[in-house]
C-alpha cells in the first residue's frame, strides 16, 4: 500500500537526549514536511523540504534539525535544545504542484 | 506564521443533526483545505477547494471556497457517531512560499448517538 510511515508511534527520551523520529513515503511525492502539533492547537511548521539534499525551515525550526538525504525519507531529530519537546509529531508529503498534503499516523514524543 | 480562524472551537450535536464549520482569514488564499483527524492518528484529507466560489462535495459532506477567497465552509449532513473528530481548515496563502500550509486550530466535534 502506497503511503506515508512514521515510527515509532509512541517515544520516551529523558530530558537532555537527542531523540530522531523516522518518517518513510512510498507515494514518490518530492515534497516532505514536518508538523509539532500541541493540545487544543493547530499544526505548526516545523521544517520542510521541496526536494532531495534541500530543506527550509519553517516557523518553530529552533531545536529540531532534519536531513532529506533520499526522496523516500525525511527523518527529524529533536535535540536538547528543544525546550518544549514533549508533542505530538505529524510527517507528512506532497506533489510539486499540488497544496494537498497526506499525513503519516503520526508520533507522540515524552520527554520526562 | 500567521493562523486561519476557524470556528466554532467545539460542537455538540445528536445524530441526525447537521454540522457547519468555518474558517476566516484577513489575508486571500489560493487554496482550501478540509482534514479530519480522529484521535491519537494523522489528519485525513477530505475536501480540496482551488477556486473562489467552487462547492464540493464528498458523500456528506459539503464544502466551499468562499467568493472572497478569504474564507471556507464544511458542512456535515445528517452526523453519524463515526463523523466525530476533530476538523482543521488548511490554505495556501497567495503570495506564499510554496507548498506552505496554514492551518486553523480545528472544530472538536462530538455526536451523541
């Protein structure tokens, strides 16, 4: 089945660990974003990437760091430096010409 | 970034009833969006508007690009216990960077069965 794979579902890290949180597409979209999204809120952009080896950051980039080393693949690391980590994480992908973005299941992160 | 208005925040309704929702906006979008998302899952897309004045449907549920393509509107018939959720709009801002969406903070709607 073609779609979007994040993994794994539920993380806990200790206050102070860089933690990476793994999001896999299979739809060949050239477009991978990631989202934090927090209790009552909407999605907040955290990095995106139109395509292989290029990423922007979007509005709340302070603290995470991506790589997009293969079109397949758009893993991000949320590091010490993250304040607020604990969250609710949604990957998700596009087309170039397309606004429609499909979304992976998702990752709630727990630092304690 | 900037936030679209969506409201009501919350609804609750019995089945049967019917459901609308709205988004707002002071800036012009492009594009609108309308996911679902259940709880502790990713957002499903239902509905996607690319013109001003365009109405979608999607079995029963409605949608519109409002003519001032500042605004959008789901609309819900006849709810079901399953239709219980919470709703985001989402746009693509004209003048944006690409492939940047702006979403509301979502309408929790619940139905009593």
């Amino acid at each position: 089945d073609g779609g979007i794979t994040q993994s794994p579902k539920y993380l806990f890290r200790k206050e102070g660990q860089n933690v990476t949180l793994s999001c896999e597409q299979n739809l060949n979209h050239d477009a991978m974003y990631w989202y934090r999204q927090d209790p009552g809120q909407g999605l907040r952009l955290i990095y995106y990437s139109q395509i292989v080896n290029d990423f922007q950051k979007g509005d709340i980039a302070e603290g995470y760091s991506v790589s997009r080393e293969k079109k397949e693949s758009f893993p991000l690391t949320v590091t010490s430096a993250q304040k607020n980590p604990t969250a609710f994480y949604l990957c998700a992908s596009s087309i170039v010409s397309a606004h429609e973005a499909f979304f992976g299941q998702g990752t709630r992160l727990t630092v304690v | 970034g900037q936030q679209l208005n969506q409201s009501p925040q919350s609804m609750f309704i019995q089945e049967g009833e019917d459901v609308s929702m709205n988004c707002t906006s002071s800036s012009i979008f492009n594009t609108w969006l309308w996911y679902k998302q259940d709880p502790g899952e990713g957002p499903v897309l239902l509905i996607a508007l690319y013109k001003a004045g365009e109405l979608t449907s999607n079995g029963r549920l409605t949608a519109q690009f409002g003519i001032t393509r500042k605004d959008s509107f789901l609309n819900i018939s006849a709810s079901i216990p399953s239709d219980v959720g919470i709703y985001f709009c989402a746009g693509h801002r004209s003048g944006g960077s690409n492939y940047k969406l702006t979403f509301g903070k979502g309408t929790l709607l619940t139905v009593n069965p």
